[in-house]
C-alpha cells in the first residue's frame, strides 16, 4: 500500500487557500465533480520530501490516508477529491531524508552576526547547480535565503544568502551528489560558519 503524505502552513491551513484545516481521523469535505490540478482538490505526495511543491518551510507535516481511485498524478504529486490525517510526523521530513540537518542550517542562518556576514561576502560562492532539486531542494533553498535575508543587511546580504541557500541545497541532496559538488555548494558555508567561535543567543 502506498503511503501519502501532506504539507501545511505551520497553522494547519493549507498553502492554497489558507483555510481548510484537517483534524487528525477525520475526512476532509469531498470535492465533488471534476478535479484539476492546482485549481480545484486536494494535493497530497507518495514521498514526504515532495510535499512543498507549492508550499513552503516552515510546515506541517502529516502522513494521510485517500479514498480508492484512479486519481491524476503529476510527478510526486496526486489530486484527490478527499484525505484524512492518519499521523503527524516531524516536519522535517518535508525537506527530505537530511531534513534535521536543514533546519538546523536554516537556525544557524538566523543567528547569523555581522563578522560571518562579512566573512562569507569575502568568500566566492561557486555557481555549481545540481538537477537532482524537488521540492524539498527548493523549500530548503527558499528558507535558507529567507533567514539569511532577515539575519543580514548591507553589501554581505548577497553573499550570505548565497551561501546559505546553497548549502541548504547541498544538505537536501548529500546522498545524491558527489562529494565535489557537495564541497563545491557547501563549501563557502562551512569556511565560515563552523570555523567560528561566536555562539550568537
């Protein structure tokens, strides 16, 4: 039996519309009549690091339960008319199997001081990109920038939104990239952010 999996905004609305609010055993209202992807169902994933395709991190995360069906597929993604909560798993796993060591990046990019930021626009960030991305490349990647963004200002801004979003990425696909291009996009990140001795609170 395939298992499902579904991502929400941290308030338990979805990200389409930001009102429906699944509650843990109990079907969500059928959409009756036709379904059409992205305008009118309810989207869940076969994989959990799949789930943010049109969403974002932070999340929730729930493993679902859908009728029997032929519904559409789109990649990862499934339309269906109804779901139901069957467990809510820890929402790291929306951004795939490295999940917890993403968030923790995306922490640490919020405590950023001003002497990383500055150290890190001093380091070239490579422009080496994998294919191996999905959603939870992309969430990770956005969430990363986001932190770096709010935790930095000034000319290292750039940089260090580089480098953070480029070692979240790394992070999402460790297992599936060489070590080369793991070093390459984690590599400015690392220089910086585990040779220093500042803890920011």
């Amino acid at each position: 039996m395939t298992e499902y999996y579904k991502a929400l905004r941290p308030d338990g609305t979805d990200f389409a519309t930001g009102t429906t609010k699944p509650r843990k055993g109990r079907w969500m209202p059928r959409i009756d009549g036709e379904l059409i992807m992205c305008e009118r169902g309810y989207h869940v994933s076969d994989a959990p690091g799949e789930t943010l395709i049109g969403g974002r991190w932070p999340c929730k995360l729930a493993r679902v339960e859908i009728p029997d069906g032929e519904w559409e597929r789109q990649d990862h993604k499934v339309l269906v008319p109804t779901y139901r909560v069957v467990e809510w798993l820890p929402a790291w796993q929306a951004l795939g199997p490295n999940g917890e060591a993403v968030v923790a990046l995306i922490g640490r990019a919020r405590r950023m001081t001003t002497e990383e930021r500055k150290a890190l626009a001093q380091v070239r960030t490579a422009t080496a990109w994998t294919t191996a991305c999905g959603a939870a490349w992309g969430a990770a990647c956005g969430a990363a920038w986001d932190a770096a963004r709010d935790a930095a200002c000034g000319a290292a801004c750039g940089a260090a939104r580089d480098a953070a979003c480029g070692a979240a990425m790394a992070l999402v696909v460790r297992d599936l990239i060489s070590r080369e291009h793991f070093d390459t996009l984690y590599g400015p990140w690392a220089s910086v952010m585990e040779n220093t001795t500042s803890n920011p609170s």
